[in-house]
C-alpha cells in the first residue's frame, strides 16, 4: 500500500513505529520541541492514533520531550532574543497547546527587574523612533500600541511611556 504526498504526487515513504521514533527523537534532539510539534511530524510521517501516542510515551520516557523543559527554554528564548512581552509568549505557548502548569513555570523563567528594563529600553527606542510626531498624546498613543503589539501589560506600558516622557 502506497500513501501518496499531496503536494507533488511521489510516493510518501511508509514508516515502521521504530523508524518513527528515530526520525522524530533526531527531530527532538536538534532543539526542544512541543507534544504538539512532535505530533504534527508524527502525522507527517504517517503516523496516527495509538502508534504515534506510542513514540511519544517513548520519546518521554528517553527525555526527548519534556514540556516543562520546552515551555521554559520557550519563554526565556522569545523574551531574550525577541523582547516579547509576556502575553505573547504565553499566547505562542497556548498555541503549542502547553498545560497550564507549565506555562505557570515558563512564567517564572523571565526575572522581573529584566522584564521592567527591556520594557524601559524598548519604550524609549520608540518614543525616539516617533518623534516626528509633534503632539504627545499621538506619540504615546503609538509607541504604547507597539508595545501592546510587543506583548507587554498595559499597565507597565503607560507607568514606562510615563517615565520615558520625565526623562525627556
């Protein structure tokens, strides 16, 4: 029995529960992905049901997949690299469909006085990118619609806009 790939019409290989789980344990080894993502390469690979929950229980018990461990390096990635705020990533972290619990610990990855300082920096690279508007309710309306774009709390927004506007 041949499946046959949508896309480009060749033959799509049929993999052994074994193969499987070596493809997707390479897969989880090059960087640390979700219950979600490993899923969706299962299904890739035609693999479904019991088989593909199967390599995952594997994959688990071999520490291939850990979600606490994913939510973590998620959340401390995206702030670092991105500056994302935390209602973005908690929003990326949802669509990866990670448990409550572990969104709560992947929370705890980004330390306040960092969160407050790249809120700060970002705020004032902003208001400095905007100041060919003259009017500063215009101004504060932009740059706090850019940070809300960012993922930040609205309330850090205007108390960060506000410090922004005194130090000026």
């Amino acid at each position: 029995m041949k499946h046959f790939d949508d896309k480009k019409g060749r033959p799509k290989p049929v993999y052994t529960q074994q193969q499987a789980k070596v493809r997707v344990s390479r897969y989880c080894a090059y960087q640390e992905r979700s219950h979600h993502e490993v899923r969706q390469k299962l299904a890739e690979l035609g693999m479904y049901g019991d088989e593909a929950e199967a390599v995952i229980a594997d994959l688990i018990s071999e520490n291939f997949i850990n979600e606490e461990r994913f939510a973590r390096a998620y959340a401390g990635g995206k702030f670092r690299t991105k500056q994302w705020g935390r209602h973005k990533i908690q929003q990326g972290l949802k669509q990866h469909r990670v448990s409550a619990y572990c969104l709560k610990a992947a929370m705890k990855e980004i330390d306040p006085e960092e969160y407050w300082a790249t809120l700060q920096l970002l705020a004032r690279r902003r208001w400095d990118h905007e100041k060919k508007e003259h009017q500063d309710w215009k101004r504060k309306q932009k740059v706090a619609r850019y940070l809300l774009g960012r993922g930040y709390e609205q309330d850090l927004i205007w108390e960060a806009i506000d410090e922004v506007m005194e130090n000026n």
